[in-house]
C-alpha cells in the first residue's frame, strides 16, 4: 500500500525571485551605496538619478518598493510621489533626505510615505523601512494597472 504524497503548496513563481527597490538620488555616490546596501539584504536594486530617468526605465509597476530622494534638480521626490499617484501606480515610498523642511515630511506622509529617513541612513532603519513597504505593497494588493 502506498502512502499518499503530502499536499504540495501552489507557489507563486516570482515569491522566491528577489523584489525590485528602485532608487531615485541625483548624488551618484549616494545612489550607488544604497544600491549595494538594499542587495546586501537579498533585494534586487535599481538606480536612477532622477524622476525622468525613472519613469522612461518602465519599470515603475515592477517596483516593490521605492526610495526617493526628496529635493533632487527638475523632479523632486514629492512630483515623482504625485505622479505616481495621478497615473493610478501604486508603489510603496521610502523618502531619503539631508535637508527637508517639516512641511515636505508632512506632505510626503499625508500622500502615503511608508517611512521618511534622514541621511546619513541608518542601515538598519532603511532594512526595515523596506520591509514595511513590502508589507504596505502586500497589504494593496499590489495594485500595478498604470505605468
């Protein structure tokens, strides 16, 4: 007599792949060290230097978390926040900064940031900062309609 094979799980095929953390920073240094620390917690990462850049990447619905910067030339992270919004996309922020007033925290919060971080970051504040907004993206469902 056989004993039955134990009932295997359906798995979603991308659970194991790692998730994508774009990063938008116009210092290139900064871009390229949260790049290693954000791999360095298993993530796959992308860097872009501005908002421009990011939104021509089209990656903006693989995104499942994003790391901003707040002032950045031309496209600050609160228009990329915005733009998101207004295009129906759905990504988790993490706002990074060195110099914002209380009133962009505020704003960056009221629109949904996930957390907001001052530089230098601590890597352990980034680590879970990511982590929550991999929980806000599962709680959303991951609502990726728009581009």
């Amino acid at each position: 007599m056989m004993t039955p094979e134990p009932k295997r799980e359906r798995r979603d095929p991308q659970a194991d792949e790692p998730r994508l953390v774009a990063v938008v920073d116009d210092d290139a240094s900064v871009r390229q060290s949260t790049r290693r620390l954000i791999q360095s917690f298993g993530h796959r990462a992308e860097v872009f230097g501005s908002g421009e850049e990011f939104f021509r990447s089209g990656l903006a619905t693989q995104t499942a978390c994003l790391v901003l910067d707040v002032r950045m030339p031309v496209m600050g992270g609160l228009e990329i926040q915005r733009r998101l919004a207004e295009s129906g996309t759905s990504v988790p922020i993490v706002f990074i900064t060195g110099r914002a007033s209380e009133q962009e925290e505020q704003r960056a919060r009221d629109a949904g940031a996930v957390a907001f971080l001052r530089k230098p970051v601590d890597q352990e504040n980034l680590r879970q900062a990511i982590e929550n907004a991999f929980r806000a993206e599962a709680r959303a469902g991951g609502n990726r309609d728009v581009e």
